[in-house]
C-alpha cells in the first residue's frame, strides 16, 4: 500500500529560494505527496486594482521544500503530477514595470518609460474545463480551454547556492513550461543530501513563451508520486509523458536554452536506443519538437522533445514513469 | 475560371539570390502556378558518399522569380500552397562542417575542428505517407510520418538589396518551417514591381529548429494559387491555415525572432479583432503558440500562433485564403 | 612616382549597396585615391529642426565603388588611410525611431513607443582639433577632442548579393569601429573580380559601441593608398596600425562578433609567429584587447587588437602597412 | 588616525559563495583592511602537469566576506583599492574543458569534444614589472606589463539568495575587468544588514574578455580602504578613477551587458551634471568607452566609462574616491 504525506503550508511557511532553507516534511520514495501551492503573487492580488507592484513584498512563493529520505548527490528524483488542480474559481494576470518579452527590462536596458502595468482577471470553470478572459478596455469575453500546469519545480541547486524562485536552471525552478501537466513525470539531478525539492506557481493556463511575462496565476491542490533512481545522474531536468520524452534548457539567449535542450535530447536519445551519436543527432534533426517555455524570467527555457514512437520500444530510468502512474492511478 | 502558368525549370535557371535577376514568368493574380522545385544541393547529393562540401558548388537553389502582374511596393503577395508533393522517393539529410546548432560555427567561431560531414538517405513512401531513415553506424530503420514543405518563400528585397537564398529576413526567404505546408497561404509585403517572388528547398519532414542544418532534403511539385492584396502591406512573412493566424520573425538572438513574431502577432491581433494593443498582448501570452523554423541558418526563425477561435470570426486579409482555398481545390 | 586618381562624386553618383552597381572609377595598385564622402544622412540634415525620418528617403551614402586592376577572388584589397579630415565646420547626430542600443528596435521589438527623436549639432575646429557638444535642453557646452574615422569601408560581397551600406558583415560595410581612422591600413578580401570597394559615413568622433546609434555624422576628404595583395585571402575584414594588428567580427548576438575577431585574430597570431594555435590562444588571453565598434546596426561589431610588440617582429602582409605609409606620406 | 583591520585567511576560511555564510571580521567605515587572496584555483596548481579538473575540487575562493559596520540596504559600499600586490613570482593559466569564449560549453552546448586542457606557468617580476609567458609547444617567450587586478570583488545578494563565487552579476562578484586595478574605488549596492563583502581572483594581467576564460591567475596582497555611503542606492557595480567612472553591467546576451552598463552611465551622468536624460545619452554617444571584461564566466560582463573631462567638474558619491584616495596614500 502506498503511504501518502499531506501538507498544507502557511503563508509564513512559503518559501522564496531554492535552497537555504531546512525541509518542511520528509517523504519516502515510493509515496505519495499531497499538497497545495499558491499563486506567484502569494494571493495578493485579487482584483484588478490590486497592482502587483503595490501589493506584493516577493514574487513565486512555493511549498516546500521537501526532503526526499535517502536522496543523494549522484541520485535523480522523479515526481509524478497526479494531478494539478485549481484551488479557486479565479486567476489574476498583468503586465508587470520591466517584465515581459515585448519591453525593456532591467537586463535589456532602454530608456522608454515602463508599459503600463495592468491586471486582468480570469474565470476558472473546472467542471466546464475553460479559462475565460475578460479584456480590459473593450467588452471581449474569450473563453479558452483549462490546461492546468505548475510554472515552477525544483530541488536544492549544490555548491551551497540558493536561488530565488524566479530563477530557472539545471536544478529545475520556474521552467515555466506548460509541459509540466497532469500524467507526468518530472526528472531532476540531486545535489544535496534529500534533494530538498520544492513546488509552485500555477498557471491555469499559458502561451508558449508566457510573452507578457504573467500566465494565468492560481492556487493549486497538487498530488505527487516521489520516487528516488540511486546513482543515476540527471544533467537537466527531463520530462517522460506517456508519448513523448522531453529535456528542458534554461539560458540566455535563447538560443543556447534550445542547444541545451536539444544536446540533452540527442544525447539522451542516443543512450537509451544505442544510436551512435550522430545518428542519433540526425534522427532528433528530423523527429524532434521543440518550444519556448518562458521568454521573460532570468533565464529563458526552450524544451526539445522525441515521440517515443522513434524509441524502439527503450523505457527511460527503467520504467518509473509507468509505475508511478500506477501507484498515483487510484488518486485521480 | 482559373488560369494556369505551368513551369518547369532547367538547371541553368536556377538562381541563388533573392533580388539582382529578371524574372523566369509572369502570373496574373487569381492565376495557378503549377512548377516544381530542385532540393537544397541541387541535386548532387546522391548516396552517402556524396559529400555536399565536394560535390556542391551553391546551395539551396530557387525557382523563380515570377513576375505578379500589378504587384507594387505597398501590396501583400498571397501565396496559397495547393499541393507540395515529393517528386522522387527518396531525400538526403547530411551533417556539413561548420553548420547546424551543436557546433561551431563561422560566427559562433571556435577552435574545435568541425563535426563529421556524414550524409544519410531517406526513403520516401508518398503512398504510405512515411519517410524512412537508415541509420549509418547501426542498423536501426525508424520510420516517421511523410509531412511535405517548402523550407524557402520569398520575395525580392527592397533598396536594391539581393540576398542569398539561405537567408531568412523580412523578405521571406529561408524560413525553414514547417507551417508552410499543403493548405496554407502565405503573405509576403512586395517590395518592388512585381514582387518577383521565389520558392525551393523542399523538405519531406524536419524536426523543429533543424538542429543539425539539414532537413529531409528533395525535389517537389508545387501547385500555387497567386492572388494579390492592393494597398495593404504586410511588414514580416505571415502565414494562414484553416485553424490559425502565424506571424514568423527572422533574427538572431533567438529571442529577436520571438519578439518579432509575438509583436507581430500582437499588433495584427488587435488589429484583426479591435483589442485595444495590452488587451492583445494579454490575450497572445495565454493563447499564444510559438516553435523555432530554424536555429541554425544566417538569421534564426520563431513562428507565433494564435488560433482563430479566439479571433472572434476575424477573417484576415478579407478572407483571400478561403477564396484561394476554393480556386485551388480542383487541384488537390 | 605614384599615381593619383582624384574622384569627386556628385548626388546622383551615391551608392547605397555593396554590390549590385558599376564600378565609377578604375584606380590601379600603387595608386593614390583623392576623393571625398557625404554624410550618413546624405546631407539632408543641416539643423536640430531637420529630422532625420522626415527629411531623409535613404541612409549611408557611399563613395564608390572602385574597380582594382587586377583584383581577384581570393585576393586581399589593402587600402590606407592617408588622411581622413572633416569637409566641413560642423556634424550632426541624432536619436532615430527604433535605432540604438538603449531602445526597442524593429528586431529587439517591442510595444513601447519610439523614444523622441532629436537632433544634435556640433561644432567641428579642424584646426583646434575639437568637436564641440552643444546640449538641447540646457546649456551646456562641452569640448571634446576631434577624432576623425570612416563608419563604412567595404568592398561587393560575393555570390550575387548586395548588401545595404547600413550592414557590417565579412565584406566590411558599416564597421562602425573608431580604429579606421588616418594612418591605418584596411584588409579586405576580394570577392568579385575589381573587388569594388566603397567608403562613406565619416565621424567626427564616436562612442565605443554608438550607443544612441548615430556619431557625430559629417563629410570627409579621403585620401587611400590602395594595394593589392594577390593569392592571399583575408577571411574577415582586418587593420593594420603602426603598433597594433585589428581584426573585426560582425553579427549578432554580440559575443559572436567578439568570438569572430577574437577567432580570427588567434589563427592570424599563429600563423605570423609560428605559435601552436593553443599557445596563441592563450597569448591573446592575456595580451588582447577588445571593444565594441556598433552595437546598433543590423550586425553588431566588435574589435580584438594585439599590440605588435608580442609578434617578435612579424610582418603582416609582407610589410605592405609601411610600404603604403610611405606612398601616403607625402600627402599628410 | 585611520583603524586598520588585518586579516590573512587559512585554506579552511576560505568561500565560495557570495552570501550564506557568516562575516569572517567586521571593520567600521573609514578603516583600513590589510589582506590577501588566494588565486581562482585554490593554489592547487602549481606547475604545467597540474590539469584544474584533475586537483582542483573548487574554484574561484574568496577572501571573507566582511561585516561593515552600520552598512543597511539602501546604502552603498565603497572599497578603495589601495594595493594589490602579486604575494608570489609566479602565475598559472590554463584552457579549461568546456569553457572559454572559443569553445563549446555547458550552456552554449556542442557535441564537440572539448578543447585540450593544457596549463601555462608565467614568470611574475614585480620589480621589473614584468609578466612573462612561456609558450608550451616552441620557445616562444613574450614579456608583458604587469597589470595586477582583482577579478572578483562582491557583497551579498538580497532576497536570500546566495550566489557561487563564478558569477557576477549586480551584487558584483566575478567581474573579471581589469578596470578594478590599485587606485580605484568600487562602489556597490548593499543588499544585507552589513553589506558581506569578499574579495579574490587576482591576475596579474588579463586580456579584455578574458577569452580562453582563465587570466594569468596569482595570490595577492591587498589592502583596501572601506566606507559606507549612506542612503545612496547603487544599482550595479561602479568603479571611479581619477579620471574616469565607470559602470559595469553584467548578462547575457553580451549586448545586453553592453546595454546594463550604458543605461547605467547614462543616467549617472544625467544624475551627476544636470543634463536631461536624452542630452546625456547623445554625450555618452559620443564620448564613451566601452570593452568587455569576461565573455566566458556564466555572465558576461562589460563596462562603460567616461572621462571626468565632460562632467563639468562633477564629484560622484560627494567625493568620496579622493578622500579615500588620501586615507590610503601612506599604505602605497
């Protein structure tokens, strides 16, 4: 039988590094973790008056950080989203002073004015499945399709760093990828005893490439399946969905976050199908995918991803993804 | 009823610019263009042991240009693909030094010596609809779905400007992505009398981002309903399916190509459905799609998405591509 | 005795592309060319009242081309700068809509509006040697030292292409580096037979990196020794002064135009000393020097520089630097 | 009388994180600090066999970090440096794999293999003031000026944050430019109670760039006097000389580097003679410097400086560099 860890965080327990911080709970490998996140305004901004600028202290609160029992450097951590549910019937967006890909920022310096900061809110129908816009200077009312995912996932990075949550990189944090859905596993290398992982950020949905910097934030219940592969190594964090494997690059500029990815992909690819690598460089050159995750956080991340249908049948990290889609099975 | 221009080019008519040569044909808006194109090695590559570096002399050889009656600076061209169909059985991918994203380049210069140059064959079924790859240092056969496109579209320059056909910019050019497929239309801004646009690199599939330079390169036999849009101008190469509106943006770095097509695809969205312009920034970060053509040519290539479902029955450019679609369905 | 050619251009002569014309005038190796450049703005703007946007059709004028005798592919056009002297008493500059480094471009795009356009008139003493900056909204007045350089000195890409004389790239073009400045020698390959060299857009003096993107803009008297070095190619354009060698890098992003110049000028460093290419590359590590020409244009450009004394007395180019000094020396 | 706090570190004391960890002495503003560095391979290699990845298990140690009394956020720190003494006749540099500017790396990701890892061991003579190189495969010995510098000069973070000694970034840290050489005054932002400055990485010269990622690295002698500017917010690191100030920014891409450090003068410069924001820009156009520091470490960095010849007399930070210019003159 699977035991199961449940927490619920309080505001003063959220956390804004990746690192630095002791574990809020401990959990074995083989369990499951249920848990809720809020959104990455802390839930200070509930209507569209509520200007982030003002009414927020920081920025991409998560939960956590957990500590995985027997996790060392050297390991990889696999989570499995159960599910990623929105908490409330509501999301807020905005454009934010200096953030977003289509203005200057305090990295792309210019001498323009900041755009106007502006609040949206969203409506979220999870029994219809719809996210529904409301523009703000006109009547348009747009419904879209509900794709919850989490913006941020991450561990403990090593070398005695700690990073703020907005940051993403090798030890995973605010990927920002919309490919973090239900039904997947996410892969993260371990660099410190228990791995130390931490979750957040909600989007009830979002564009590839989160262009104006703010996706649609919620708060969001979350079940995890943790498991821990001993003395395998993950250079960057990966994603196994049921068709698809994944590796995710984060960096500036963009296009060493897609080498990155893509070199992951490739090398990956050639490992678990026996392909010589530069046939397996050309196999990913014909079959791969590829998209931006965000184009506005510290780093930019691009994801690379392969049908497994060109796998020939290879079962990444041994199967863990099926068997933890098993065991978190009877949660959804 | 519809006019046809039928053309076939010789070897010697091949051209390798963009601008600086007259015009092969003349076609009349509303007219047909029934033509085929040479791939990218202009046929030289032939088996494995060809190798492009010592059997080719120029690269990525276009068909064209064609003279549109009437088309003056200020006019979009519309180009609806009615059929790009693979005129052998068989393509050719190669590794070429110096070239592709996980390597040195002669602008990202290095002291590394170049990759291999290595060559691989590609069967290609267009009654099964497949493309199948051999690879060279182990017996594995994968076989992938057949998807036809033109990876070069454009038109000339303007300022007297000519341009290698493997350069992707505000002309068109060597977009290298896979949107422009059967069904599509394709706005290009003309930039001189007669527009003189072009086509050629036919690829029988291609990963996205070309991670190592080179598609699944063959000859095509392309249908092309021409029609053009007076006093309307077209600022960056636009595409559009039954489903979406896509604005693509050549640069480097990578995420200039982002900006460019999400700022494109913003200000033509709030144009399309009268969103004031943050509304649509709003609307393009939730909805929003956006994929690489390619990371490895002389400017990089991002495509932005937006499905027409939130466009509130927006019918772009007046709805020329329905109209295209319909003349060109006796030919499909 | 050397000979002279004098060519003084009138309005309609002016070029605005590397490639794509004839040549104006034939000048033979060895000779001396007397003759002069508009500025960037074609001499439309003559007071702070005249906006660039609104009283220019076209930008960067240049002087040219000149046929070589002799010239071939695969040669090297070696042209020094005897002297370059401001023609007039007075420069212009000005912020331009969407051009600079600290403002969104139509590449870096983005939804602000364009910063204010301004024009700036400075006061040029040939004989004081002073530029003076004269502040639009107070009264400052600021003396600065006359450094007189050419932006734009090129020759016609090859392969067909012309190129706008607004675009740096291996062809030379719009460099932009103050290091071309009088008493240096120029290197650049030859593409096309005559290699039809061109120059223009004198500055008065300019920032490293032209932040705002426009210099102090003004027309120049020009006098070239020009030589040609033959079997010998020059890869990317190069400058030679007394005590330094120069090589320069353009594209985007910027770390690939210093990779370009820091690339060529660690090959060029093993090839004149007979250093290993690694024992080079740390010998620049440590001796060279760097810095930006534009950072504004549509490549950027930066320079590496090695000081002669670390070359252990190794003559580039066979001595052709002091050969043509010497030619020039009488007309200083 | 001017304090002077003494301080030599043990191997054990030794940090390599900005932040995390606790002040090592304090000193009072106003004090003098006598200390020294280690050099960015801990001492571990000593002679050309002695590969970094073989005996290195950590790089870039700092000597701190330092309690500065009174020093609140919203203050900024000036460090005046004194001397920086070379404490050995010796230096190593090295190619290190994958990483330098000319090679494939972890971000800018290449299937390459990496590049040789080779060390070189340069003779220091500080009476001479010499530095001289041995090549490692011919003869070749070049002498060079000793320039001492240090490489990374930083406080703590904000936010939590705790950063590898490697990066720099607005917090300082690894600079890399030989800007920050004896006499001149670093001023940073302090982002914690005490603001936890370090310092470490001496060269004894480097190339602007830095471009094969390592300098001619060596321990130091360093003495520094400290203050504390309060209430005055420094955005990101400056350094004033007796004829220069100068910003440094720190991202990448490199442009954007090159963007952080003009925006920064820019305004600084508006700040510091009364010139309107765009006034200033035009100036800085005209008359700035720029040269990149590193184009290797995970941020790149640039500066950008003007002479105090167009600041009409203007005194940054209320003259703070000539006072502690006149504190530190008998420790030279």
């Amino acid at each position: 039988m699977t035991s199961t860890v449940t927490y619920q965080p309080t505001e003063n327990e959220l956390r804004y590094t990746f690192g630095g911080g002791p574990a809020v709970a401990e959990i074995k490998p083989g369990s499951l973790l249920v848990t809720s996140t809020q959104d990455c305004f802390g839930g200070a901004v509930l209507t569209v008056d509520d200007l982030p600028s003002k009414v927020c202290q920081a920025f991409n609160p998560v939960t956590g950080p957990f500590h995985v029992a027997g996790a060392e450097p050297g390991d990889t951590l696999a989570l499995h989203f159960a599910a990623i549910t929105p908490a409330r019937d509501w999301g807020m967006s905005a454009t934010f002073p200096h953030f977003g890909a289509l203005t200057g920022t305090h990295t792309t310096a210019m001498l323009h004015p900041p755009i106007e900061e502006r609040v949206w809110r969203y409506t979220i129908d999870t029994a219809a499945d719809t996210v529904t816009y409301h523009a703000r200077r006109s009547d348009h009312t747009i419904v879209m399709p509900l794709e919850p995912m989490l913006g941020t996932v991450g561990v403990a990075p090593g070398g005695g760093e700690a990073r703020a949550t907005i940051v993403p990189d090798a030890h995973g944090g605010n990927l920002d990828t919309p490919e973090i859905r239900p039904g997947v596993t996410v892969y993260l290398g371990v660099n410190v005893p228990g791995a130390l992982f931490a979750i957040g950020d909600g989007h009830a949905r979002q564009g590839q490439g989160e262009v104006c910097g703010v996706a649609v934030e919620t708060a969001m219940n979350v079940t995890i399946a943790v498991d821990l592969i001993k003395g395998v190594t993950t250079p960057r964090p990966r994603i196994e969905t049921d068709h698809r494997i994944i590796s995710i690059g984060a960096a500036r500029p963009l296009e060493d976050a897609y080498r990155i990815s893509q070199h992951d992909l490739v090398t990956w690819t050639a490992q678990l199908t026996g392909l010589e690598l530069l046939d397996a460089y050309q196999l990913v050159s014909q079959a791969g995918r590829a998209a931006p995750g965000n184009v506005c956080d510290p780093l930019y991340t691009m994801h690379a991803a392969l049908t497994k249908a060109v796998l020939a049948g290879a079962s990444p990290y041994g199967g863990v993804h099926q068997r933890l889609r098993h065991i978190a099975e009877p949660t959804r």
